[in-house]
C-alpha cells in the first residue's frame, strides 16, 4: 500500500501538493476532488469503486499492509486466499491455490474489514469509555488552587496519593488519596513527573535548567541525582529502563548502567512518552502527532489529523493499550493500531488547557491536570 495516503497522487506527480479525499483500491493512491471526479467520469476507471479517504484510514492495518501486486507473475493481487490467507492473481489462483476452498474477491476482503470483530470490538470499546468515564468526576481539592501555575507534569502513586509538577515555581506538589494537600519538595525546572522503580520514589525530569532528572524519595524527602542533562520533558520508568524526551531526541537509560541510548532522532521535538515494555509512544506538538516505535526506533504508526489534534501533550497507555493524549482543551482516546479514536473530554465537561494526564491500570483512574487551578479524576468502568 501507498504511505502518502493524504496527498493527491496525481498532482503529486504534476509537482503539485493537494490533500486526498478519496483512494481508489484498484489504483492504490490517493486523489483530491478534482481528480477523483475525473477518475469516476472516465470509461477505463469509471467502475472502479473509491472510497472517502477517512474510511481508508480507519482499516485495520492488517488489511492496509495487503499488497497490490504479484512479484512473481507481475499481476495486479485480485483474488484473496482464506485457506492461506494470501492474496493472489490470476496466474497465482490457477496454479498455488486450486485446490483451496475459499478464494474470494480481493475488493470483498477490504470493503468488508470494516465490519470484522476486531474492527467492532474496537469500536465497541472506544464507545464504551467515551460512555462510561462522565459518570464517576471528582477535583481534586488540594490541587485547586492559583498558587498552581504551569503545571507541566502528573502521576498517581502506588498508595492513592499524586504527584504534580510546577514549572514555575520549581516544586514538586504531593496530593493525598482524599484531595488534600499533603507536601512538596522544591525543585528547579520540574516539568514531568513518573513512579520509581521502588515504592515511595517518584522520578522527575526538570527542564530549562542543568538538573536533567532526579529520584525523590517521597517517605525521607531527599532528592538523588540520576541524569545529569539539560533539558529533558516527559518521562516513563518501566521494568528498569527510565525513557526519556530531550530535544529532538527519544533516549533510554538502564537503571543499572550509566550508559544512555538514542532511541531515535525524532524529526519533530518529543514531548511526552509513555510505554508498555514492548513499544514506546511519544507526542509530537510541532509534528501535531502521536507516535508509536518499537525499542530501535522502528515506527509502528503515527496518528495525525489536525481536525482532532493540534498540539498534543501528555499521554499515558491503558491495559489494553488504548492510548489516553491531551490535545487543546480535551483528551482524545486511540485505538491500539493507531486507526481509530473518539474524544473523550472537551470544553464543555470543565477542561481548560489540560497540560499532562496518567492512567492508573491498577484502579482505572484517569487523572487530567490543567495548567494551572485545578486537576480532575474520573474513574473509568471497564467491564
């Protein structure tokens, strides 16, 4: 399948740069209005059937990872084997899958994804969190103050308790489990927040200033040198490996080597990272996009669609990996494969410039904080 899937592929090739709003299957590009009016006018495609280029977007990626043509016979892929789950041609049905039971139409297999079990099950699930997490609101008390400004970072630790950093006044705020306020420690630059390895460790990045990151033990209140590094945003500790956002730049340091990894050389700033052991998924706000990569840098997917998200921040990752972003003033839920979302809070449930988020997998709590005044908590009923 074709990776430029939002430029039009015949003024690409004209030198002219026009957005897609619609793909043609038999083609494997993608055209904009005046293109595909053409294409659906003129007797050699008029029969091909196009769709709208958001209805592309939201196939499976199993089904967009199907490939056209045949290597072997140089024919174009119109046949689908169910035995072997492959797509043919002519040539290839004849004379690999004649005895096969269910060799069906290729075009059959991708109109039809969207109405597969994963497909729905997806759908099913994003509706039931957009459905289920109003119902269960609460602030938090102690958060909700002025003094507050420029909140950048926040995490639920183990015991019920949060964690929030202030970027201005350069101090990290402790939250009980009932909303009031319990300490903070000072410290300069504090821009993200994270769980430690151990219990009562908090790991903190500060940003604008040569601290780089340091370990809070929360029951003695001392703080530990970890990295020394200007300039790190958000951060996640995972199984021993502390990943971190700096610059243009994803890294990784093992708690038990002093050594530091470049992940990868993003081609947009970095801001906030989570991860789930198996793949790390950052936010980009200058890239106006959400990525996932494995541990080498590969990446899995990217979402962007600056209808729903302009500058995306914070973002933290669900059991089932479904993935929590703040953008603008909501939080947007996406999908595992990067394909679908929904919007799960906006303006008009009470957020106003929500700066960083954490889900609590062990509890299902979703904590949002806003830049400054308040933090809200809601619990999230999944069945």
């Amino acid at each position: 399948m074709a990776t430029s899937e939002n430029v039009c592929g015949i003024c690409e090739l004209r030198h002219v740069t026009k957005p897609s709003v619609a793909w043609c299957p038999e083609f494997d590009e993608g055209y904009c209005s005046g293109c595909v009016e053409h294409h659906n006018l003129v007797k050699a495609t008029r029969q091909h059937k196009t769709m709208t280029i958001s209805d592309y977007q939201m196939l499976p990626p199993d089904v967009l990872q199907i490939p056209r043509s045949c290597t072997k016979h140089d024919e174009k892929f119109l046949l689908f084997c169910k035995d072997h789950e492959l797509p043919c041609c002519g040539k290839c049905a004849m004379e690999i899958h004649k005895g096969c039971n269910e060799v069906v139409n290729l075009d059959d297999i991708i109109k039809n994804a969207k109405t597969s079990t994963s497909f729905q099950e997806i759908e099913e699930t994003l509706t039931e969190v957009v459905d289920n997490i109003k119902q269960y609101e609460s602030s938090v008390a102690g958060y909700d103050t002025n003094e507050n400004k420029n909140v950048r970072g926040c995490c639920i630790l183990p015991d019920g308790r949060m964690a929030f950093t202030c970027f201005d006044r350069g101090i990290v705020i402790f939250i009980k489990a009932d909303g009031s306020k319990d300490f903070e420690i000072p410290l300069q630059g504090a821009f993200d927040v994270a769980n430690g390895t151990t219990d009562n460790t908090v790991i903190v990045s500060s940003y604008g200033s040569s601290r780089g990151i340091d370990k809070i033990d929360i029951k003695d209140r001392k703080i530990q040198k970890l990295i020394h590094h200007f300039g790190c945003f958000g951060l996640e500790e995972l199984n021993g490996r502390l990943i971190f956002c700096s610059e243009l730049r994803l890294k990784m340091k093992y708690f038990q080597s002093s050594t530091i990894i470049t992940i990868s050389i993003a081609p947009n700033v970095s801001k906030y990272v989570a991860t789930n052991g198996k793949n790390i998924y950052y936010t980009s706000p200058l890239g106006k996009s959400v990525t996932c990569c494995d541990f080498q840098g590969v990446v899995q997917w990217t979402f962007k669609d600056e209808n729903v998200m302009k500058n995306p921040l914070g973002i933290s990752l669900a059991n089932d990996n479904f993935v929590f972003v703040i953008s603008d003033d909501s939080v947007i839920l996406i999908s595992p494969c990067g394909k679908q979302h929904r919007t799960l809070l906006c303006l008009s449930d009470g957020l106003y410039d929500p700066q960083a988020l954490y889900y609590d997998k062990t509890r299902d709590m979703l904590l949002v904080a806003q830049k400054k005044e308040k933090a809200f908590l809601y619990k999230i009923d999944r069945k």
